[in-house]
C-alpha cells in the first residue's frame, strides 16, 4: 500500500514539474524542471 | 508556433532522448546476467527457492552449483555475492564452478547469493555497473552491484530495523543487507527471505562447512582475515598457520562476534549444524576515501588517496605502490578456501571432501584470474 502510495506521490511531483514547465518563460527553469522530473519519471516506470 | 514554444519541444524531446539512454542501461542492469560456464566438476544446478518455496519467480532467486564426487563425504557450501561490491569472492566461486572437480563428497556454490543487489548501485558511490577480466580469447564481463538489496524490489525500509531472532536493533537500511539478515525469517522482508533459504539449504543438506566469500576496505579492521564462528575456530586457525608458513598468505584470525548478529559466521553458526566461516580480502573501492572510481580501482586496487593514508598509518593493511590487485585478492581466496577444505578433512576425516584442479594463490598469481576462466558460448 505504501509503495503503491509513493509511486502515486511520484506521478504527482512530475505533473507538477510539467506544469511549472509549461508556465514558465525562463530557459534556465525549464532545464531545471527537466533535470528533476527525469529521476522521477524513471522511478514510475521502475527503470531505477 | 512561438520560439518559446518551440525551445520546450526542444527540451522535452532531448530529455526524452536522455531518459532513454539512462533508462536502457539501467534495465540492462536490472535484467541481464553474466554467462557463468558449467565446468566439468559441475553434476548438477539448482535454484535457491528449491529450499524455500517463497522465493520462487522473486529477484531474490539464484543458481546453485553442485559438484558431487564418486565418493561420497562431507559436503561444503561455498557462497559469494553477499555483498556484490566485493568481487573477488564471486570470481572465486566462478572458477570453482569452471575449474574444479570434486573427488569426493559434495561442494555446493553459489556466486550470486544477493542476486537482487547485483542489478542495482548505490546512489552518489558512482561505481561502475560491470568491469571485464582480460582472458587470452578475450573479455568476460561481470556486474558490478551494491551492498544492499534493489530498492526496487524491497522497499520502504524501516528506522529501525529488528533483526530476527535475536530482537537486535540494527540500522534500517540494513534489513537490505543479507549479511545482517542470517538467519533469515520466512515471513520477513525479501532479504530475509533470502538468509532464510541459504540456512534452509545448510540444514537440507545437512552441510557441514560454510565458507562465505567477502571484501572489505583498507580502513576497516576486519581484513584479510578469517573470521570463525567459535565451532569452527579451529579449523580457520590451522589454515591461517599453514596458509602463512606454506604459501606466505598472511592472514588474520578473528572470532564471531556474540552480540553482533545477523552475519553468516554469527547466526548460520549458531541456528545450523555447520562449521561457519568468513573470509575477507582488500578492496580498496569500498574506501569511502579512494578517489576516481572506475573499473581501474576495481581491478587494480591503486589509489593515490588511500597510499597516502597508508603512509599516515591509518590502514589495517600494508599498501603501497602495488595496489590490491584482483589476481592477488582472487589467489587469497582460492588458497583459504581450499586450506579451509583440507583442515576440515583432516579433523572430520568421516566427513572427508577432496577436489582437484583448483588453481591457489601462486598459480593465480603468475597465470591471472582470467587463465582459469572459459568461454561463454555465444547465445
């Protein structure tokens, strides 16, 4: 249940990334959001 | 459509482009395994969950070697990759199970034993994922792992980890470290399921000697040593001395530890019939003060940081210019073992185990690890 909670947790963070990515106008933010959604991403699929 | 809209495609499709590369190496990681090479000794393979049910179709599961002589003996189990950071057990292993021929009685091998921590390393070490063994027909990669169980495949780790039986508090992170995890329990973690099944197996087959094959850093005390449960100190004493006067492998001794528990030498001593001990040798990547960390330091052992720890007189062995290299580390454990084996026979001689064509440490040394190693066929 727990795991099943911080993939879900995971998938949150990311569509929160996304979003921040879409909003902004600041090239060095959208690099930055990508450098942290990356991880998670990999996470959700079980990749690592 | 605007630049800006267009710079974030951009972006978005080289993230994706990265994310692949990551993600393919990572699942060859997570997925592929090193071709291990039936010797002629070998009469037989079996998985881990033979001896335990649960463990079955888990990443926990993993291969053992049996090699059976015509007449019948004691029987040995030999296992490495507890901790699949310390390579030169594993090799050690891999050559028995190529090279020897056992005689008489049984030696049971397992080179994988924390198959789940071989697909799997630990974040901010930066250690390579595989390293190669020069032959003379070519390379042979193997998987370099971590210490601790994939998280993938064992997670959320507690504060506070209780190992079973004794009621010890232990780190939480070490409830995915199988050598905190003997004797296991068939209703824990999949770790401990994994302990479980190795002591099942012990009691199964009513083994008489465990040998567990490990590693450690310069820094550490317990290194380059043999450490005995208090049944077995005999045995890793004889060695040591014979191992040293004969062969000039200076070589430790160290009794288990009584109130540390959850190691192999520990709790398979205390919860099975056999006679359990562990064996360590140097290997300086484990150092957290190494420096670069590359396929080099894992083969070679040379590390300018840890030679100048060395001259401060912090290390518990001598180190040099020379390094702790992989044929040296390998030869050490051949030898112990196969001293370990010869000083069991002697005291149980109804219980005797005899095998043939198993290189020691001077052989090793002049031939290289890679000699006595065969080739895959291609698949």
């Amino acid at each position: 249940m727990i795991t099943f909670i911080y993939y879900l947790f995971c998938a949150y963070i990311v569509l929160l990334l996304v979003w921040n990515f879409i909003e902004t106008d600041s090239l060095y933010e959208e690099i930055l959001y990508v450098f942290v959604f990356m991880p998670f991403v990999l996470r959700i699929l079980r990749v690592n | 459509m605007s630049v800006k809209s267009i710079r974030k495609i951009v972006i978005i499709c080289l993230s994706i482009v990265i994310m692949i590369i990551a993600g393919r190496a990572f699942l060859i990681r997570l997925n592929q395994k090193e071709p291990i090479v039936k010797g002629p000794g070998v009469t037989k393979v079996a998985k881990l969950s033979d001896y335990f049910e649960d463990l079955k179709g888990t990443p926990g599961d993993t291969e053992v070697y049996i090699m059976e002589g015509e007449e019948a003996g004691g029987t040995a189990l030999i296992f490495a990759g507890v901790h699949p950071n310390e390579i030169s057990g594993v090799l050690t292993t891999i050559l028995f199970i190529e090279n020897a021929k056992v005689t008489k009685g049984r030696i049971m091998l397992i080179p994988f034993a924390n198959n789940s921590a071989f697909t799997t390393g630990h974040p901010g070490e930066a250690y390579p994922m595989r390293y190669s063994i020069k032959t003379e027909w070519g390379n042979r990669w193997f998987r370099f792992g971590d210490r601790w169980t994939n998280p993938l495949h064992q997670w959320p780790d507690p504060e506070v980890y209780t190992h079973s039986p004794s009621g010890q508090s232990l780190s939480g992170f070490d409830i995915r470290n199988l050598n905190r995890c003997f004797p296991g329990n068939p209703k824990g973690s999949l770790t401990e399921k994994i302990g479980f099944s190795i002591a099942q197996l012990i009691r199964k087959e009513n083994v008489n000697l465990t040998i567990d094959l490990h590693e450690a850093e310069p820094m550490y005390p317990v290194i380059n040593t043999i450490v005995a449960h208090q049944k077995a100190i005999d045995i890793a004493v004889l060695a040591a001395m014979n191992l040293s006067a004969f062969e000039g492998i200076k070589i430790g001794n160290e009794l288990s530890p009584e109130r540390l528990h959850g190691l192999s030498h520990r709790e398979l001593g205390d919860h099975t019939e056999a006679l359990v001990l562990e064996i360590e040798t140097c290997n300086p990547i484990q150092d957290p003060l190494r420096g670069r960390t590359d396929e080099a330091l894992i083969l070679t052992g040379k590390d300018d940081f840890i030679l100048k720890a060395g001259k401060l007189g912090l290390l518990f062995v001598p180190y040099d210019e020379h390094g702790s290299p992989i044929d040296e580390r390998v030869g050490r454990h051949t030898s112990s073992v196969s001293e370990i084996i010869s000083m069991f026979s002697e005291l149980y001689p109804e219980k005797e185990i005899e095998f043939e064509n198993m290189p020691r440490f001077a052989e090793v040394i002049e031939k290289g690890v890679g000699h006595y190693l065969s080739k895959p066929e291609d698949k």
